[in-house]
C-alpha cells in the first residue's frame, strides 16, 4: 500500500470531523430560522444525528472488500446530501406539509454516512499503526477538526457566507477528500475512474451550487415572504429580512415579524410615551433591545433627555438601521444623534458591569421564544436592572400578548413583582400582531397616568392610556410563577401558548 495513504487519510480525518459538525450546525441552525428558536428541537436535532451516526458506525462491519472505494463512494454522498440539504430544506419549506420528516430525514442520511467514515478510516490504517498510536491520531485529528468548526462557524462562515453557501463550501471539501484520495491511489481502488469522474461530476454540481446560492436562497425566501425581499443578512445571532410592499416596509427575524412601518407608530409610542410623559425631568435613558432605532426616536422627541444609551446585541442590527437611507428616515436619524450612544453587547453582561444609573429604562427584547432570550426576563436581570434605575424612575418591559399568552405576559409581571418592583400592566393593539402586552415597573407605587401628552404624537393620548389599563376578561390575570435561570418556565409557557398561533 501507498506510503502516502497514512497522512493522506489522517488529514481526510481531520476534513471529515470539521465537515460533520458543520452539517450538525447548519441543520440546528436552519430549524432555529425556518421553524423558531426551541430548546426542545435543537436537542432532538443533534439526538438524531448522533444516533444516526452511531448507526453509520454499527452499519460499517458489513463493509469488508474494497474499503477505499467505499470510502471514496461515501465522500461523494456526504458532500452531496450535505452540501445541498439546506437549499432542500430552504426550498421545500413552504411547499411540502411534512418539513420536519424531510428535516430529520435529511439529518439521518447525514449522520449515518458521517458515522460510517470514521470506521471505515482507521480499518484502512489499521495495518500501518500499532491500536494505540492509532486511535490517538484518528482522535486527535477528529477532535481537532470539531474544535475548528465551531469556532468557524459562528464567527467567519454564518457572517461572511451564509448556511446556504457554508454547505456547498463543506460539500466541496468531503467531495475533493474523494477526488485526492482517488487519484493518489487510483492503482489500488477497483473502478477508480467511475470514481473519479463521480468526483469531478459532484465537485462542478456543488461549485455551481456554491456560486448560485444568493439566487437559491433568495428564490426559496421569495416563496416564504409575500412582500419584496429588499434586504437579508445572516449574523451570528439571526436571519435579517426587510420586505417592501408599497409604504409598507416590515422588518422579519428569524422569519418572526419586528414591526410594520404602516403601525410601528402605535406599538412604540406606547411603549415610550406612558413612562417619559410621567417623568418630566427625565435626562438619562437607557434602552435594552430596539436595534431599529425606533424607540430612540421616540424619546428623543423629549427636549429635556440628554443621553440615551442603547444596548443591543447585535451590531450588523444597529449598522443597518444607521447606515441604510430607507431605514434612516423611518427612525428619523435617530442613531445619528450626538445623544445616542449605541453599545454591541449582551445586555446581561453588561448590566452587571454598570454603576450609573437612569431616570428610565426601555427593554425592548425579543420574544422569549428560547433560553438566550429568557434569560433577560428572569428575576436575576431584574434585580440587576433595578439597581440601573434611579429611585424615582419607571422602566417598561414589551411582555408578548396578554390575549394570545396570558402565563407568558402574567410572568413577566410576577417576576417583575419578585425583585420587590411595583408594576402598571397595560395593553395596546397593533394591527400587525394583534393585543400587545407592555408592564411598567418603579421602586415606588407613585405611577399617576399623565394629563398631557407632546403635540404631534399619532397615538398616544391620556384617554387612550387609561383604556390601555384596563383588562377585559379574556384577558384577567392568571397564575404565574417567576421566572428563574434555572428553570426559565417563561420559555416553556410561551413556546406552548404560542404554538396554537404559528
């Protein structure tokens, strides 16, 4: 046997491990944008696909005669299935009412050709390394490879080349693993030219895949969004979409809807106007959250507020809503404030860190929809926040729907409550999302609803606030419990109170 094999095939091991978990990755990641963010289903995603390779590990005793060819045949399936299994997915998603059995099929046939290379590997060493020596190697350069591909993954390819592209890309390398392997030792393989043309075939099939793959994704997105796709971005924390339909702009993350710059107006004059009108002599915000700026914009309408600082994650977020023209004028520049300074961090962190403290404070997150988000609604940030606010001052939550999720919105309050705040629960209607839940919470029980609102607001008014206060009954308070890090049941209410909606 070819001297060459041993380091030609310890480097396929290498290859290989970073290939495998990054068709794990792509797949978590296409659930978490096609079907939402669920602690349950990225659980079950890796369970299938380190099950299914488990069973490509068991099903590889049955392969005796030829084993670098088998080898070389299975390269070529793995970089198939995987490099195109995301633009399937993309693809069939709106079309087909059985996703997720092609979403786990897919991750199976993955897993199992995965699970079956590294068997199969160190049979073909086995002869040129003592056990020992063998295992550590085939180890060291699987684990290695894992360690690469998720440092990658995250921080240079969901950024720089998107899920679409990053699986064509791993296709490509799992099919060249083949195609080397193929040539290096055509002389030993049985139908080494089949092969090899096999290779090259797929290698061209993937590559034009690879160079086609805005137009693959954009199609298959065009099939999810009714309106006009004008933006999309993938950051390492989310998949930005902005639509236009005539005045119409709707900004979408991970495929859930933001806002809608035809009533935006009323979902962010409610959440700024009730606290800023109540506190007149307010100069210092602070706002968590809001990456779009329009919340910004509202308070900025208050001459007297001198600073606001905004916290929000995700800086290709804050970028867009302060760079592109379009998104400027629907935020009024408010990013382009000299009073505005915008930080990119996690919000729990950051608070920790912090001393000053602010006449009010705006959170504006996400959903709770999975454990990350969760956590900045749990009784621990709360009483970190606290201590951000001055004695006298009132913070609002956004609270997810009191109709469509009364444990979720109910929750927030009691957690709210448990850090010793006094609350003010208030609803609005958007026509976007329906009845929207907001709570505003002060050290004191000194809220009074203000007698006069700024001249020019579209919405707000001191009659509209006091029917915001009341809760008919279908929207009555319900038992709650607080939501804690360790058990985080605000996630497990939401995801089951809004699974009847979506």
């Amino acid at each position: 046997m070819n001297k060459k094999l041993p380091v030609l095939l310890l480097v396929s091991v290498f290859i290989i491990a970073t290939c495998g978990l990054i068709y794990e990755l792509i797949a978590g990641t296409l659930a978490n944008y096609l079907l939402g963010d669920s602690v349950t289903q990225f659980s079950t995603i890796i369970g299938v696909y380190l099950f299914s390779m488990g069973l490509g590990s068991w099903i590889s005793k049955y392969f005796d005669k030829n084993l670098l060819g088998w080898f070389i045949r299975i390269e070529i399936l793995v970089g198939l299935v995987g490099g195109t299994s995301s633009s399937i997915l993309f693809l069939v998603f709106e079309s087909v009412s059985s996703f997720r059995i092609i979403l786990y099929g897919l991750i199976s046939i993955t897993g199992i050709l995965v699970g079956l290379e590294i068997p199969l590997l160190m049979r073909i060493l086995k002869d040129r390394f003592e056990f020992k020596d063998l295992v550590s190697k085939v180890f060291t350069f699987d684990y290695i490879g894992a360690l690469i591909a998720s440092l990658v993954f995250p921080l240079l390819l969901i950024p720089y080349l998107g899920i679409v592209r990053t699986a064509y890309l791993f296709g490509m390398l799992n099919v060249l693993v083949a195609l080397i392997t193929c040539i290096n030792f055509k002389h030993e393989i049985k139908g080494a030219k089949y092969l090899q043309s096999a290779s090259i075939i797929s290698l061209v099939a993937l590559l034009t895949g690879f160079i086609y793959a805005n137009t693959i994704t954009n199609f298959s997105e065009s099939l999810t969004y009714s309106d006009t796709i004008i933006f999309s971005k993938s950051t390492p924390y989310q998949r930005i979409i902005i639509t236009k339909k005539g005045r119409d702009l709707r900004l979408f993350l991970n495929g859930n809807l933001q806002f809608s710059s035809v009533d935006e107006y009323r979902y962010h004059e409610a959440l700024i106007h009730p606290v800023l009108q109540a506190l007149p002599d307010a100069k210092n915000v602070l706002v968590m959250g809001g990456g779009d700026g329009l919340a910004v914009r509202e308070i900025l309408k208050y001459p007297q507020i001198q600073t606001v600082t905004l916290v929000d994650l995700d800086k290709e977020m804050t970028k867009l809503f302060r760079t592109n023209e379009m998104l400027l004028k629907l935020n009024n520049r408010s990013f382009l404030s000299p009073k505005v300074t915008v930080i990119n961090a996690d919000a729990f962190s950051w608070a920790r860190e912090q001393r000053k403290v602010y006449d009010a404070i705006i959170i504006d997150f996400p959903d709770p929809s999975n454990y990350s988000v969760g956590k900045l609604y749990t009784n621990t940030f709360y009483a970190i926040v606290k201590h951000l606010l001055k004695p006298d001052g009132i913070m609002v939550v956004q609270s997810t729907s009191p109709y469509i999720a009364p444990k979720s919105y109910y929750t927030v309050e009691k957690t709210l409550q448990s850090v010793g705040l006094h609350t003010v629960p208030y609803h609005n209607y958007v026509p976007s999302f329906g009845e929207w839940g907001y709570i505003m919470a002060m050290s004191k029980p000194v809220y009074k609803v203000p007698d006069h609102y700024l001249p020019g607001l579209r919405f707000m008014s001191k009659q509209c606030l006091e029917q915001m206060l009341y809760f008919p009954k279908d929207m009555a308070r319900v038992p709650a419990q607080v939501n804690k890090l360790n058990n985080q049941i605000l996630v497990k209410y939401f995801e089951d109170e809004w699974s009847t909606v979506l």
